[in-house]
C-alpha cells in the first residue's frame, strides 16, 4: 500500500482487496462491517488515508415490488443524477427535480440514503437553508403538482403542499406561487437523520385522501382538496440533501385508504 502520507484516493472495497481494514475508531469505521469483510489478520488503513477514502457505492436493495425506475424512465428538469448502477442513482446536487417520462401518479415510493448535506447550498428568498428530499405526485409539471416532503433541517417533519397554477407550466411562468400547506388528520414526529441513514418514503393519494408512510409505517393522514383535478405522474425532489436512491411508481385502488 502506499506510504500513508502521500495523497491517496481507493475505495473501501479497494482496500479490502488489497488485504487491509480500517483501524477501530475511526469515524467511518462502520464501513467495514456495512462491506461484510473480516479485518482478521488484515493490516490497518492509517487515519491519515481514512480521509481520502470513498464510501462503496452498493444498492439499497431497501424495498420489494414493482422494480425501480431507471434514469432513462426520468426527466430530470434541475440538478443532475447519475445512475450508479441500473435503477441505482445519485444526486449531490443543490437543488434537483425530476419526474417519470409515464405512468400513474397516484403513489410512489423512495428508498433513500442520505449522505449530508450537499457541498454548496441553495436559500430561500428569506436567506433560510432548508434541507429536503420528497416525492411528487400528479405533477402535471412544476407547477400543478402535490409534494410530498421530508424536511431534514431546519426541523425534522413531514409536509405536504398542494402546487396550483392554473395556464402556467414552467418555474419561470409560476416562481414559488400556487403553493397550499395540507393540515394533516394526524401525523408522527420524524427522526434526525444522519449521514448513512437509511428510510422509505412513500405515499399514497386515494381521489383526494392522503397517507403518508415511512419506513412502511403510516406517518401522516390527511386529505389534499384540490388534487383530485390533478393527472400527472410522480416525480423526487432534493434541496441542500445528498443522496442515493430507488424510486418506484405504484399504482393503487381508488377505493377507502388503508386502515
């Protein structure tokens, strides 16, 4: 291996091959027992090298059903997401939005692992830095939509928007106008999340009635009127949050929500 002092950059699982292990309290040291490998007779990685090491990018493999979407089944229209590996993908972008070429746009679902915040950081017009990731359903376009969204920072919680623009299809027709806080039934308080954290959010509109799950336990209940006048498809956001992920359509029945 090289000498520690140099500038190094391989990934963990590079240096799994090449028969080392990354020393006991080390901040990321839990990578290695995430990899599987055993650090028996295996030399350590200095601290020094620890820094320039990058997370092995696996799939979250966090959900069964109908498979992920893949980049190509998306329009991304903000940001960038790269596919690490087929229906596996990544945004560290500041802001991102996309949403599915086709389908229903009654449900979806996404796998997520946060991995901070993002290198530069987009504010509101108030100055504010809010850190997000959500889903988006019946979005016609960006402006006639309903989010879906957790909110990481400032204050840990759910929150679901109804976006109306009625003749305007475009951010530059419809800016941050249109947007309706939905007060829920009910709703659970959400964890803090850390970087290597690991969720599901999905979502679930039945004509105008709203559940919320996370982690596949119902976390908000309400009902959005309006979007009922809604035909679009589903779709992610991000603001200030990296992350990886796996985004699935669902269809359901329009029948009585869930129990």
């Amino acid at each position: 291996m090289r000498n520690s002092l140099a500038p190094v950059a391989i990934t963990v699982a590079s240096a799994f091959n090449q028969g080392c292990a990354i020393e006991s309290g080390a901040p990321d040291a839990e990578v290695g027992a995430m990899m599987g490998a055993s650090r028996e007779g295996l030399p350590r990685v200095p601290l020094a090298d620890l820094h320039h090491m990058r997370v092995p990018k696996v799939p979250l493999d966090l959900t069964d059903g109908p498979a992920p979407m893949t980049l190509d089944d998306l329009e991304v229209t903000l940001g960038e997401v790269s596919e690490l590996r087929p229906r596996n993908m990544m945004s560290e972008s500041p802001k991102m939005r996309a949403f599915s070429r086709s389908g229903a746009g009654d449900a979806a679902e996404l796998a997520f692992e946060y991995g901070g915040q993002t290198d530069t950081v987009s504010r509101l017009a108030s100055g504010e830095v809010r850190e997000q990731v959500g889903l988006k359903l019946r979005a016609e376009d960006g402006c006639n939509l309903v989010y879906v969204v957790w909110r990481i920072h400032p204050v840990p919680e759910l929150v679901v928007q109804l976006k109306t623009n009625p003749g305007a299809r475009t951010h530059a027709e419809c800016g941050v106008d249109g947007y309706e806080l939905q007060k829920p039934a009910w709703r659970t308080a959400l964890p803090d999340l850390r970087p290597g954290d690991r969720h599901k959010l999905r979502a679930e509109l039945r004509g105008e009635s709203m559940t919320v799950f996370v982690d596949d336990r119902p976390a908000w209940r309400g009902s959005v009127p309006g979007s009922s006048q809604l035909h679009g498809t589903v779709g992610i956001r991000t603001d200030n949050a990296k992350i990886r992920f796996e985004l699935r359509r669902l269809d359901v029945d329009q029948g009585d929500p869930p129990g």
